[in-house]
C-alpha cells in the first residue's frame, strides 16, 4: 500500500493516493468542539450536555460528499435528488402549505452505499450529521433508551441537524435484551412521538439491512424508503471507473477486464471496489519504478483471482 501511495505522489495523484488511504476518511471533516467556553454561556450549556448524550453519538460530522461519488440507479438518484431539493427550498414549500420530507430509510445488503447515502446527504444539503450508535443506546442502559433516543432528538432538532441512526434494525433486540417485553413498546412509543414531532428541517436517517425487522407503526412514518441494491454490471462499470479515475492505471487485457465485471455480479460495491484496489497493489510490486512512472497496468488475473475467492466466501456463509 504504501508503495502504491508513494507512487502516487511521485506522480503528483494524490488524489488517487488519498482515496488509496482511506477511501472514507479524508472526506469527513470532524466537527471542532474544542475552544474556550465562558462559564454561563449558552455554549457552555451545550457543551455540558454533551457530555450526558456524547457516548451514544459516533461521529458528528460535515462531509464533502456529492451525488457523483454514489453509483446508483436512476430512480434512486431521482428520489435522493428530490429529498436534497425539499430541504434547499424548504421555505418555498413552506410558503405553500406543503409537507416537507424528513425521515428517509435506507435499506439493503451491506456495502451497497447506505451510510455512503447518508453521508452524501450531510454533504449535498451542507447540515451538521449525528450519527448515534443505536446498538449501544439499546443495549448499555436497559431502560434508559427512550431517554437515551429523547435526549438525542432534542438536541439534533435544536441544531436543525441531521440524525443518522445507523443500525435501525438494532431495536428488534431489545426483545432479545429485556425480559418484559414492555421496554420494547415504550422504547417504539417515544421513536414514534419524537419522529411525529420531529420539527421539518431536522432529518433523520435511518440504515438497515433488516428491514423486516422493524415495526410496521415505524414504517409507516417513512417519508421515503430507498433501496440500495447490489450493483448491476453498467453499475460495476462506473464503480470500477471511479476507482481509478484519478490514477494513470489501466487493464492489461481489455476482455479479462469485462470478464472480471461479469463474475463481480453478486458481490457488493464494497467487496468489489476491495478486491479491485487489492489488484492494483498487487501489480504495483512487480513493476519496475520506470514502468511505474508510464502506464501502469492492472493484473487482472489477479483480480479474478481475488473475485473468485471473494464470492467462494460468500457461499460459506
Ligand atoms: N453505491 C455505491 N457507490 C459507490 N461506492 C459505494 C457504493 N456502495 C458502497 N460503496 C463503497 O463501499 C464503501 C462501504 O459502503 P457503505 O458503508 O456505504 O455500505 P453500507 O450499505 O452502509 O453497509 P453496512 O450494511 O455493512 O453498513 C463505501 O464507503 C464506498 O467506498
Ligand atoms: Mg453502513
């Protein structure tokens, strides 16, 4: 890896190399809680109550994601770009006495872009993201999660901010966790009143891979449901491009290469773009420097290889 990420800034990619390091990461920017606080301002206040919902919030963060960086159909680009529109022209729906769309689930296999779409929609729409860890408010404090999820709401709706709560499904396991099942009735209670009052530019996002899991009283509240499916091979293709977009690689074999996007089918966006970044490392360590500086090829022998072991994984499970 790091050969490759030397590489690339020898070759002035650092695009490519960041998006090598962390494909995640560098587009977060971290909210900055730190600073002087006058004792008695309102910052102060905010702060201290931080400290009482903090260990349930992962992350609260701005992020520099766009559309172009999800692969996605059409009809699901669609609907993300009208929810994106709602909220830039909040007002003028207002204006018109119209209902704005704020709660949207997001379902589907893992590493199919459901917290990637979450993310997209912190960046599209600009809005501070809470994304709370749903598995630890249900199962740290048995009893305390209604709490828990109010304390959480409040805060975000003071904030007009995004509430992400990855995990949604992480609720059913209360029955698994209590023993009267009247936790899990008082917990689907308060989600129910808070998403009812939930003021129209706070958003909440909720991510499973369940979805059957959840209550149909929940459901029902959904503004807009998405699904992100695995990717077909027109999508396999633009992914494949994307990742190496910003680098001077290419295959060395252009009918393995779509033969390599044929046996991707079944394997998720995640494993795909994986097993490909796995490749391109792979067949930087037999290049000379001087091949390495002109055009660098991708193995894809390698990467069938890596597809095929990915999926014969997948079978196992
Ligand atoms: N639709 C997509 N378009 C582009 N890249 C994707 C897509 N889906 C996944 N990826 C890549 O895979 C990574 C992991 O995907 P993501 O975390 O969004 O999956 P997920 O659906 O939230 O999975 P899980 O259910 O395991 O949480 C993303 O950061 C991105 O690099
Ligand atoms: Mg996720």
């Amino acid at each position: 890896m790091n050969e490759l990420i030397d590489y690339a800034k020898q070759t002035k990619k650092v695009n490519f190399a960041i998006q090598l390091q962390s494909i995640l990461k560098d587009a977060i920017r971290h909210h900055q809680t730190s600073g002087l606080t006058q004792v008695g301002s309102l910052k102060h206040q905010i702060r201290e109550q931080d400290k009482e919902v903090n260990e349930f919030i992962l992350e609260k963060l701005t992020s520099d994601y766009r559309m172009k960086d999800l692969v996605a159909s059409e009809s699901v680009k669609n609907e993300l770009e009208y929810f994106i529109k709602e909220h830039k022209k909040i007002n003028f729906l207002r204006e018109h006495n119209l209902p704005v769309s704020n709660k949207i689930l997001l379902h589907g296999p893992s590493g199919c872009g459901k917290t990637l779409a979450a993310y997209v929609l912190a960046g599209e729409l600009e809005k501070m993201m809470y994304v709370i860890d749903l598995g630890s408010i249900v199962s740290s404090k048995l009893g305390e999660t209604s709490k828990n999820l109010s304390k959480i709401f409040r805060r975000a709706a003071s904030e007009s901010c995004i509430i992400f709560l990855d995990e949604f499904d992480s609720l059913g396991k209360i029955r698994d966790y209590s023993q009267d099942h009247g936790e899990m009735k008082r917990v689907v209670n308060t989600l129910l009143q808070l998403f009812d009052y939930l003021p129209q530019d706070t958003i909440l996002i909720a991510a499973t891979n369940q979805k059957d899991m959840l209550d149909d009283a929940i459901l029902r509240r959904i503004d807009l449901s998405i699904d992100l499916e695995l990717p077909n091979k027109k999508q396999i293709t633009e992914l494949v491009s994307k990742v190496i977009a910003n680098s001077n690689f290419t295959f060395d074999n252009k009918t393995t290469s779509q033969k390599c996007i044929n046996e991707s089918l079944g394997l998720s966006f995640y494993s795909i773009q994986k097993t490909l970044i796995t490749a391109i490392k792979r067949s930087v360590f037999e290049l000379s420097e001087n091949v390495l500086k002109l055009q660098p090829k991708i193995q894809t022998s390698k990467w069938l290889e890596l597809i095929q072991t990915e999926k014969k994984g997948l079978l196992k499970k």
